[in-house]
C-alpha cells in the first residue's frame, strides 16, 4: 500500500480508530492526539515496506500508541509518588489544616525549587525528565548524549540534595 491508499483508509476509519482509542484511554483531547500520531508512524512504516492488509495495522498501531500513553502514565505516576518521601506527603497541608503547616509547606516547596534552580542545566533536564516525563535512564542518556551510568549518578546525587533539604526543614516533632 501506498501513502495515497493510506490517506483514503485513514479517511474512511478515523472516526471508528478515534472512538477506539477514546475507549482505551478515557480522553478524547488525548485519543486524538494519538490518532494523529497513528497516521504519522503508518506513513514512515509504509515508507520503509509496504503493508498488505493496512487497515488492521492503523488500528494495531493506534491501540499500540494507546497501551504506550497509558503505560508511560501509570510510570510516571508510580515514579513521582515513589520518590516523595513520607517527610513530604506529611508536609503538605489537608483541606482544613492551620495556616502554620499550610506555611511550612510553602516555604519548603520554595525552597525546594529554588535548590533546584541551582542545579546545572543538564541536571535540570535529567530530574525533569526522569520524574516528570518518566523517562528511564536509557531514554535520557540517548536525548542528552551521555551515558546512562552519568543519568544514574546525576539523578542519585539530585535527590540527595533534595532529601537533605527536606530533611534540614522538617518541622519539629
């Protein structure tokens, strides 16, 4: 198949592909996104070799993109959580504290990202991406051109900085 058969294939199945990946995801704004993205690796993939039977592989290649958004999501989310030490899940303020613990978590939210602020730029983009983007150490080894022995070492020495910082602010007990 051809990129002109894959525009009147994409055409005729993208509301059934969208409805689908809707479903997966639980997010149009996002299932459309990936349909977009769909389209864009059956090209390149029709670029490389040809595809017999074209569209099951726009809906496997949709679904694919679909698992790997939820996957990196679900990452992501165990990474962050993972990483906040209990000190900081106690910090921050419930609906209804006293405004004193309500200043104690400002202040150690400040004061965390003004030592993060000093981070070297490098560092900056390895914590960004390894725990807001939950990338792996390959991954932003691969985008940074370093080793991921370097990711691994910058990331550790990062969060101690950042463990010390939480644990030289902790409010006394």
């Amino acid at each position: 198949m051809t990129i002109p058969n894959l525009d009147s294939v994409f055409i005729s199945q993208r509301t059934p592909l969208l409805r689908t990946l809707v479903k997966i995801v639980k997010n149009a704004s996002i299932a459309e996104e990936l349909v977009q993205e769909t389209y864009l690796r059956v090209a390149r993939s029709l670029r490389d070799k040809p595809v017999d039977h074209l569209e099951p592989f726009l809906f496997q290649t949709g679904r694919n993109l679909a698992f790997d958004h939820l996957r990196r999501e679900r990452m992501q989310s165990r990474t962050m959580l993972d990483d906040v030490p209990d000190a900081v899940m106690q910090a921050v303020p419930a609906p209804g504290s006293s405004s004193e613990d309500s200043l104690h978590a400002e202040r150690l939210l400040q004061r965390l990202g003004n030592a993060l602020e000093q981070l070297s730029e490098r560092q900056q983009r390895i914590f960004i991406l390894s725990r807001l983007h939950g990338q792996g150490y390959a991954q932003i080894a691969a985008e940074l051109g370093v080793s991921a022995s370097t990711v691994q070492k910058e990331l550790k020495l990062i969060m101690t900085l950042c463990m010390t910082l939480l644990e030289r602010l902790a409010p006394p007990t």
